[in-house]
C-alpha cells in the first residue's frame, strides 16, 4: 500500500539529522510530488507539534527561514545555531555544508 503523501513527508522530515536542513521543495520531491512544497509547509504546521517532527531544519529554496521575524523567525534561528547551523550575514546558510543529502 502506498502511503498518502502527509505521511511521507513526515517521515522524511524525521530523517533530517540534527545540524543539516532541507528545502521545502527538496522534501516534496523526496515524497514524490515535486511542485507540493506548499503542501509541505501546510503539513508541517498542522503536523509538528502532535507529530514531534523537527521543524526547525526545514528552510526555503534561498536557504533562509521563511518565518517572519517576531513571528517564530528568532525561536527558528536559535534552534538551528544550537544544532551547530551556521547563518552568513544576510542570514542565509550554506547549502554546500549544511543541506541533508540522503543516502
């Protein structure tokens, strides 16, 4: 049986490893629906909290936190500078050392 896709993208969320980010374009195409990055978001802000999923790793195609600040953008920094995530000074983090790349 195939698994609906809200279910997918939460297991792909899970595997994201503390320190390392995905896109939310890059976990729609892991979940097989590339242009679902907006359900992506949707599914992660009903879903992370009862589902425990870690939120914080997943960033927009910019590599920036798409939160506003005042907003969660500052809880969402914090978090990911704790995992070890570096931000450059326009805010912005390296895909090349930061971006998850599953096996």
């Amino acid at each position: 049986m195939v698994e609906p896709f809200s279910q997918r993208v939460k297991d792909i969320i899970k595997k994201i490893p503390r320190g390392k980010v995905a896109t939310y374009g890059q976990i729609a195409a892991f979940a097989g629906s590339p242009r679902a990055a907006r359900q992506v978001t949707r599914i992660l802000h009903s879903s992370s909290r009862k589902d425990k999923l870690p939120w914080q790793r997943v960033i927009n195609a910019q590599g920036k936190i798409s939160l506003k600040p005042g907003n969660g953008y500052e809880v969402q920094k914090r978090i990911l500078e704790r995992e070890g995530v570096k931000f450059d000074i326009y805010d912005v983090i390296d895909f090349d050392k930061y971006l998850w790349k599953p096996e």
